[in-house]
C-alpha cells in the first residue's frame, strides 16, 4: 500500500459478491484481490458457509489469508450460528487477515491503518 494508506475495502453487497457455494471463494477473493479487503455480512452468504462441515467458510479463510486479502465479516452474535461460531470469533480476534467482527464500524476500524 503506498504511503500507508489504508486498504481499500470490498463491500461484498455493494460489489454484488456472494458465497453460497464453493466456486463463489475464489470469485470473492478476485472482487476483492486488488482493493486487498473484504468486508462480507451473514446476508452476504448461503447457510451453507455456517454449517462449518461443508467447509466453506475454512476454504474462504485460507484463500483469503493466502492470497493476503484482508476479510472482515460482520457477524453481530456469533452464537447465532452455533457455539463454534463464538469459538472462531474468539479465536480469530487478533488474526492478521481475517476477523470476525461485531459491526461494519469494527470491520473499518481493523482495516483502518
């Protein structure tokens, strides 16, 4: 990023980005490879991504984090989608590339520099 400037944030519903299945991964980390930020909503996603056995949401996470597209989603209450969901949140709160965050003011606050 040159002068620091803060990365630039795909918004998924603004850029119409949506993952429901996994061939959705790698076109949202193409929407968002040159802006170098994701910033996705449970609406932004199928109901697949939650159901952690269908492994979508680890094949976004490692895409994201390999392909260093910085990935925000904003999930307000992790435990509506199941107690892993507090787990991953928790274990993700310090995490270089990607966060699960409370709000889209949080998303823009970790993406800020």
């Amino acid at each position: 990023m040159p002068g620091g400037a803060a990365p630039r944030a795909v918004v998924a519903s603004e850029a119409g980005v949506r993952i429901a299945a996994m061939r959705d991964v790698m076109d949202a980390i193409g929407a968002a490879y040159d802006a170098e930020a994701l910033i996705l909503t449970a609406d932004d996603v199928g109901a697949d991504f939650f159901d952690l056995r269908t492994g979508l949401a680890g094949e976004l996470f490692q895409k994201a984090t390999q392909y260093g597209v910085r990935l925000a989603l904003v999930l307000p209450d992790p435990a509506a989608h199941g107690p892993r969901w507090v787990d991953l949140a928790f274990e993700h709160r310090r995490h270089d590339a990607v966060r699960i965050v409370a709000s889209r003011a949080d998303a823009d606050a970790w993406l800020a520099p």
